[in-house]
C-alpha cells in the first residue's frame, strides 16, 4: 500500500533507531555476565533511539513539539503538532533478552491523535494507523476481534513492579478479571498490547499508571482498527488519566464493569 507523507516520515524514523536497537539487542547477551552492565547498556540504547527519531522527524517537520520518555517535553514553534515518542517500550524485556518490545511514534493535532506508528523490530512487525484510514500490519488492514463476552476472551494487562502502581488494587483487578476470562496475559510492552488488541490477536487490555508515550499510537491503532479506548473508569482521555482500557465495544463496557465493581471490593 502506498503510506501517505506523514507516515513515511514517522516509518522512516522508526527504522533508523531500530537499525541501531537490533544491534543493541544481539549485543546483550554478551552483556549478562554484569549485574550493572546491560542496565547502563539499554538506557544508552534508549537515549541513542530517541536521539536519531527526533533529529528524523525535527528535519522533516520542523517546528513540531517533542516529547519523549527519554528527554521530556521539547517545545516547538508550531504549537498545534506534538510527537509523542517511546524509543523503546519493553525496555524489562529488551534487557533480558525477550523480543517484546518496540518503537512507539504518535502525532497530536490540537491535543488529539490523529497518526500512530508501533514497530518491533526483533520480528519486524509495523503497525501504522492514520485518522480516518484505518489501521494496518506489514500493509494489510487489521481489525479488532470480534467476541462479545469475556468468558471466551483473552485480556492482556500491565502489572506494577517495584516501586511503582497501586498493587492492592492491581490484584484485586486482575483477581477479579481471572474468574471470568478465558485467558489472561502480561506480555510487559504496552504499546504492543494495544497493536496486538488493534489485530485481534488480543480480545482486549487495562492498564493503569502509564504515560502518554506508551499508548498514544496504540490508542489510534485501536480506533482505526473499529475498537473503543477509554480509560479504566470509563474516561474518555487516557493520555490525561494515565491509565487505559481498550477493546471491541461489548468486551470494554465488560471490562469497565469488572474494573469497577472490582474497584469498589
């Protein structure tokens, strides 16, 4: 399929740090032997990806916004366009050498997201999506599931880890979600979660205490593939809440009710 021009400036950003980050990941293992090492090894790796995407995509749209896990908020001189960029989520995984990670670019018109990008280079699967022209998967269009109960479903969520999230309420969540799905996984790179729920590889996916530039592009991806997003109350703004529940629209008002009445619990 022929990519319109933004695409192909945020697709062409993405393979120039993955080049790099493939290259980083075949180095880990030789790494492992040092408990400070890979550590050191994969922040470097993450600064350098998000280093080459913003010089890409700073000199094809000059004047747009930045912001980025690795070096925050750049202001530009358009005020009305923001990159929204994860050089690399799934950076546990990278680490210990688990091919579940991938590079996240969105652009923000005014606020909303209107074009995404989620890429993982260790199998070289590319989703793209762009307001109002679908979503795809190494050029061809992808769609959400289509089941209607969580009893036949599999949900993906993220879990907190040392220092960070609310994990009494996490295990009541995802205690709750247990008694009712037919399968339930953590796969520890959110944005994939969210391309694999935009391919209908995952029936749906909740996830609380994250950042813009971990759903931002999965959030389009969703939508153009005909699924909702929300956030785990039932907010419509997940980028302002920090947490997100996506899926076809039976299976997130499922979701939202089990999220809920486990909340309450």
């Amino acid at each position: 399929m022929q990519h319109s021009a933004l695409l192909n400036v945020m697709i062409a950003a993405a393979r120039k740090a993955a080049r790099a980050l493939k290259r980083d990941f075949g180095e880990l293992e030789k790494l492992q032997v040092s408990l400070k090492g890979p550590a050191n090894f994969v922040s470097s790796a993450d600064k350098r990806a998000e280093e080459t995407i913003y010089a890409e995509l700073s000199r094809a749209r000059p004047g747009y916004g930045f912001l980025g896990e690795e070096g925050g908020k750049r202001e530009g001189a358009d005020g009305s366009h923001t990159w929204i960029v994860d050089p690399l989520d799934g950076t546990t995984n990278f680490l210990h050498g688990i091919p579940q990670f991938a590079i996240s670019i969105a652009l923000a018109r005014e606020g909303a997201v209107v074009a995404g990008l989620i890429y993982n280079p260790a199998i070289e699967e590319l989703f793209v999506a762009e307001k109002g022209k679908g979503a795809f998967l190494n050029e061809q269009r992808i769609r959400v599931a289509g089941r209607k109960h969580l009893a036949e479903s599999v949900i993906a969520c993220g879990l907190p880890h040392i220092g960070r999230g609310n994990l009494p309420l996490a295990r009541k969540e995802t205690g709750a979600i247990q008694e009712r799905v037919a399968g339930l996984r953590r796969f520890g790179a959110a944005a994939l979660d969210l391309a694999w729920v935009a391919a209908g590889r995952l029936d749906g996916y909740w996830e609380r205490d994250i950042k813009p530039w971990d759903m931002a592009a999965g959030l389009i991806l969703v939508r153009e593939a005909g699924g909702y997003v929300s956030d785990a109350d039932g907010g419509e703004d997940p980028l302002a809440t920090g947490n997100i529940t996506a899926g076809n629209e039976a299976i997130l008002k499922e979701l939202l009710k089990v999220l809920k009445d486990a909340g309450k619990s």
